[in-house]
C-alpha cells in the first residue's frame, strides 16, 4: 500500500473541483483511485437538514488532501468551503461533523435555501471497502456503506435497505447505475437513447427480432418499447412483464394500449401485470416528434425512479 501524503495544515492547499458531477458511483470511483494514488482522501457526507437543502440526505463529496474533490452536498455554494475543512481533518487524520447554514457557527457560510446542514467527514483508511462497494455495483447488486462516527470506521453491507440513522452509525444506499433497455424503430429509439446517455443512464438497444436476457432486466432498469406494432412488441413485453423492472413503457394510443391489453389477457396475463404498463408511454401528452417523445419518455422514467426512493 502506498504511504498517503497528508497535508500540511499550515499550508493547505487551495480545494479545487476535479471534474463536476453528483453520481454516487463516480465519487465513490474517484475517492478509491484516490487512494490507490497514495493521496490520503475524506468521504463527505450529508447526514442531517434543518429546514431547507439543496441536497437530499446522503449526499457525498471526496476530497483529497491536495484540496482536489468532486461531488456536491449543497447546491456548489459551500462545496469548496466543505472541501477545505476535510483537508484540514486529513491533516489532522481525525474524522469530524460540521454543521453549516443554521445553527453553525460559521456565520460567513450562509446557505441560499435559508436551512441549515450537517456534514460527516471520514478520512479514510484505506480503499478495500470501496473497492468491494464499486465491484458490487458493477454486478448490478444494491450495497449499504455503514459509517460509524465514534469508530471512525466504514463497513461494507450487501443486499438493499433504507439508508440514515440507525443508532449511532450513519448507513447510506447505493444501487446500480440505472439502465434502460429500448425497442423499437430506428428514429425514436436513437432519440431516446441520446437523451438518455446524456441523464447517465445505460442503455441497452434491442434488435429487431430480438429479447433482453432474464439477466438484462433487474430492479435498476427500465424498459421502453416504441414500436407501432403491438404483435412485434409482444415478447419483449412478456418478457419485460416476468421481470422486476422498475418501469415498462410503451409507444402508441389508448385505443393502442387498449388492443395490447386485450392481447395480454388472452395469453393470460392479469389486471396487475397490465396496470404495470405506462401507456401512452412518457409525460407528453401526444408527443409527436422523436425529440419531444425522447425528452417526454426519459422525464417519466426519472420520475419513476425518483418515486422509488
């Protein structure tokens, strides 16, 4: 393992944003390269809100010891603030809580939503946790990173669960990358899967005459079919029905959805698997042009995750 260069609080550097981004994976990504380059590197984390934030809990930076960080727990008002007080806990290698915005005794750091924050810093001790978190996520499993403030400690948990609070360790959630998996014809399935690459989703294109493997569809991913021909659609959306997907989505008019359903039900498909199947498919009401529908469908799928959470 390569010795960590820690800072020198008399002389700390100026933080500086590494690149800009809010992705939990990639914060945890670049707090375990971090490390691996023999920085010594915090995990910041947005464990309490008073009134109102820019941030939901759980919210993360990284910050290394040379005052590089990514990630955001406000709305960029604070970040390089927060940054450089983890340098001076990695200086000091002593994790610490900081409170901003209401109640904090810093009065120079005002937070624009009027509330106020409470900050964990970790400084870590070395990256096997995160690593066994990122490998995880890239087998598309759910993991909980549990941080235990007296201990200074963060542990690793497989499997899903709510995160915050419990007891006196600060548990936070990470699920796969979110991925959708399109169907249908050329124009609007490319529209929608540039829209959708451009939001960070992974996107997984279907072709013609083809069906997504039982393992393609897990609770992190979303299906849309946009077709105009409800036969060719059939066994992908038989296929998408059998799945755990979080959201199945499908291209065409009431009277559309109305044949399709009549369809389902004579290969025997029930009421609740029907009622899984947004249709007409997006928030749009009639979106006509492949712009307007790929916005309209990637807007809906957000709204539907957001919905899980």
């Amino acid at each position: 393992m390569a010795a960590r260069i820690a800072p020198d609080p008399e002389t700390a550097p100026e933080p500086r944003a590494a690149f800009l981004s809010d992705d939990a994976i990639e914060i945890l990504a670049f707090a375990a390269q971090s490390l691996d380059g023999g920085h010594a590197t915090a995990l910041v984390t947005l464990v309490g809100i008073r009134g109102g934030a820019a941030r939901a809990i759980g919210a993360q930076m990284a910050v290394r010891g040379d005052g590089l960080y990514c990630g955001f727990v406000s709305g960029g008002c604070t970040e390089a603030a927060v940054a450089a007080e983890a340098v001076i806990a990695l200086a000091k290698g002593m994790d610490r809580s900081l409170r901003l915005g209401e109640g904090s005794p810093f009065f120079d750091i005002v937070l624009p939503c009027g509330g106020g924050i409470t900050l964990a810093i970790h400084v870590l001790r070395d990256a096997a946790v995160l690593h066994r978190a990122l490998a995880a996520l890239r087998r598309r499993m759910p993991v909980r990173l549990r941080y235990h403030p007296s201990g200074g400690s963060l542990a690793f948990e497989a499997g899903e669960g709510r995160g915050g609070w419990e007891d006196d360790c600060f548990v936070r959630q990470y699920r796969p990358k979110e991925r959708l998996v399109l169907a249908g014809t050329p124009a609007e399935t490319g529209a929608v899967a540039r829209v959708a690459a451009a939001a960070g989703y992974e996107v997984l294109a279907v072709e013609r005459g083809g069906v997504p493997s039982p393992g393609d569809l897990d609770r992190d991913t979303a299906v849309a079919l946009l077709f105009h021909d409800v036969e060719r659609e059939m066994p992908l959306l038989e296929r998408a029905l059998s799945s755990p997907a979080f959201y199945i989505g499908a291209l065409g008019s009431r009277r559309t959805h109305a044949a399709r359903c009549e369809a389902l039900r004579r290969r025997g498909h029930g009421e609740a698997a029907l009622a899984r199947i947004k249709a007409p498919i997006g928030i749009f009401d009639k979106a006509r042009d492949s712009r307007s529908l790929s916005l309209s469908i990637v807007a809906d799928i957000a709204q539907a995750r957001l919905s899980l959470e």
